[in-house]
C-alpha cells in the first residue's frame, strides 16, 4: 500500500517546484525589463550576451523589498509555500515579509532531474557583505547534496565529455559556453 504522507511530500514536493519556476520566470522577466539593464550590462561585460543568458535561464531579482512576493501572491500563492521554498522571510518589525534575493543577478540551481529547486544570487553592488548568496536549505534543497549544473553534465560526462569541477556558477557557465558541457560545482562552502 502506498504510504499517505509520502504521497502528502510528494504532493508538497511538486507545489514547491511550481513555485521556484514561477519565481524563475519572474526572475527571467526582471532582467529584460528595464530594472535589469545593468545586470544585462555586467552579463555583457563578463562575456555572456543574450543567448547565452537565456541558455542559463539567468534572472535578475530587482531592489526592492517585496517585488517577488508581491507578484507570487498576485499570482494566488500561499504564504507558507513561498516561506517553505526559500524565497521570501517574515518581518521581524511587523511590516510584510520581505524577498531573499534583492538587486542581484540570479542564477536557477536545478536538480539533477531538472527541477527548479534553489536559486543563487550575485550582488549588484560591490559593497554588499554577500557577494553570492544561495537560497537558505528547504524540503527541495540541501546545499551539501547538489551541484550546479548536475543533469546537464552529468548527460554530457555520460556522452563522453570529461567532468570538470568549478568554484562557482560564473565559473561552469564559461566552461560551458567554451564546450566544456560537463561542468558542475558545488554550492559556496557545502563540499567543506
């Protein structure tokens, strides 16, 4: 017999990827606006026009406090499944809840089946205490078990590509972009 809070997990599971791809196309709409032209310009700048932007599906999440939850809930999304995925944290001064990711450039962490499960961010300004930050661990995401870039890589080390393993997300685009499709890495200090 099938175990009903599998099932309930399960079920939870696929809400919460539902929402981490709602986040992604708002994310991925943000950065074509006209609030991302300077993340377009930085992209531009480290070699990665805009196809190679959308082959990362990159995003940018914009300064303000509640612009991606002000659009998931828009969009009908309960509180609690935008906490429980990461993406926004409740006021501790009474005022609405605020987003994770605030003026920073987004970069979708999949899962090896290729659900959205996480995102990386990287600030836009050069004096925020976090230049990358990842989404916090959830049901979806544990940090020390995911790789960026895993399925692709790991379909093209199964065609015959070597497996290289790089620091960070800029890093395993770059490879990628040059041909190297077998690139992975781990997330901020998860290896250690």
């Amino acid at each position: 017999e099938r175990d009903p809070r599998a099932q309930e997990k399960a079920d939870r599971l696929t809400e919460l990827v539902e929402v981490m791809e709602a986040a992604l196309r708002h994310y991925r709409m943000a950065l074509r606006s006209g609030a991302g032209q300077g993340a377009r310009d930085y992209l531009g700048g480290r070699g990665l026009g805009e196809d190679a932007q959308n082959r990362w599906e990159l995003g940018f999440a914009p300064p303000g406090w509640q612009g991606l939850w002000d659009h998931l809930k828009g969009q009908g999304v309960a509180d609690d499944l935008i906490f429980e995925a990461g993406l926004a944290k409740p006021s501790t001064k009474g005022g609405k809840p605020y987003d994770v990711f605030r003026d920073r450039i987004i970069f979708p962490i999949r899962d090896a089946r290729g659900r959205a499960i996480a995102f990386g961010g990287r600030a836009m300004d050069p004096n925020d205490n976090a230049k990358y930050l990842n989404s916090p661990e959830t049901l979806l995401f544990d940090k020390g078990r995911t790789l960026y870039n895993h399925g692709p890589a790991r379909e093209a080390a199964g065609n015959g590509k070597p497996l290289i393993i790089a620091e960070g997300y800029m890093d395993v685009i770059a490879l990628g972009e040059a041909g190297f499709t077998a690139a992975v890495a781990p997330l901020g200090s998860a290896v250690s």
